[in-house]
C-alpha cells in the first residue's frame, strides 16, 4: 500500500469520478486506474465499483477510504510538525466547535493565534458533538471544543476543561414565568 495510492481513493471517493480525481491530484487517468488496480490486486478485493454512472464504493473501499484520511492527515501532521521545527509557521488548524455561541475567552485566544501565526489558515467547524468526535477520530479534525460527554474514560482522546460556560434564561419583559430564577420554577 502506498501513500500515492491511498491518495487516489481518497480523492476518487470525494469527487465520485476517476477523472475529476486525475484533475485533482494532477496525474493521467490511466496512471490513477493503474494504482487503484494495483491496490485491489494487493489487498484482494475490490475497492471500487465502475459503470456509466460513475464510481461507487465498495464496503472494502469505504474501510479503506475510513483509514486512508487517517493516514493523510497523518502524514500532513508530520510535514508540519517538521516545519514548524524548521521555524516555518503555516498549514492548517481544522477546529471544530458545538453549535453554540463561542465564549469571548475562545474568540480572543483564536485571535492571538491568528495575530502570533498569520501563516497558518483556520478553519472552524460548527457541528453536533457526535459529528465533532468522529471528525477527531478520522482526523478530519485536529482539536473540538465542545461540552464533556457523560462517559469519556478508553475513547481514545484526551480531555482538558477550559472553562464553565455560563448559562442564561432569557423571557420578554411581560412573561409570566420572568421571576423565575431556577429550573425548578419553570
């Protein structure tokens, strides 16, 4: 198995055709199909399913798309990582973040990161925290911020407590329910 190869899986499995993933990756169709054939003869099965409707992925071909971003975003942290040694400070930093209003705390951390490595390109994820984990566990993802879950003990990850987000009742002026001042009342 080889990084090229597991590359044109990826990029065929994201764009649903051989040809847009040759574009992508900006090699000859043929040279993509021979990897792709290589790979299913390596591995025994097939990995993807051609005809005139284009590409579909077999379930051996999802299980290795699954673990081949994996790998890549692994290889991609490690070309990093040896940057930043090296001094160079850029790439990328996928933050992904629970649908709910960012603590001013976050906003102005991201902005010292942003000011201390301009080089570096953001991007935030709002998602459901279900989708939060999977995208850290296929590394799709390199760190979330998000509630605790009730049960974090052998999930793979590693948990540090920021800070208590406050929280607020909120009712019109002439609400019946505007004196309320626990949940118990409401």
């Amino acid at each position: 198995m080889k990084l090229h190869q597991l590359r044109a899986i990826v990029a065929i499995c994201e764009s649903g055709s051989i040809q847009e993933a040759s574009r992508l990756l900006h090699i000859s169709q043929p040279a993509l199909s021979k990897g792709i054939k290589e790979l299913e003869a390596e591995l025994g099965v097939p990995l993807l399913v051609r005809s005139n409707r284009g590409i579909t992925v077999t379930d051996y071909g999802e299980r290795l798309v699954k673990r081949a971003r994996l790998i890549l975003q692994e290889v991609r942290r490690a070309h990093e990582e040896i940057d930043t040694l090296k001094g160079v400070m850029d790439g990328k930093l996928a933050i992904g973040v629970s649908p709910v209003t960012p603590s001013q705390q976050f906003v102005t951390s991201l902005n010292r990161y942003r000011k201390r490595f301009p080089k570096v390109q953001v991007q935030i994820h709002e998602l459901r925290p279900s989708k939060l984990m999977e995208g850290l566990r296929e590394g799709q993802l390199d760190l979330v911020l998000t509630s605790l879950p009730e049960a974090r003990s052998s999930d793979g990850f590693h948990w540090t407590e920021l800070y208590e987000q406050a929280t607020v009742l909120a009712v019109r002026k002439d609400h019946p329910m505007r004196h309320a001042r626990s949940l118990n009342e409401l």
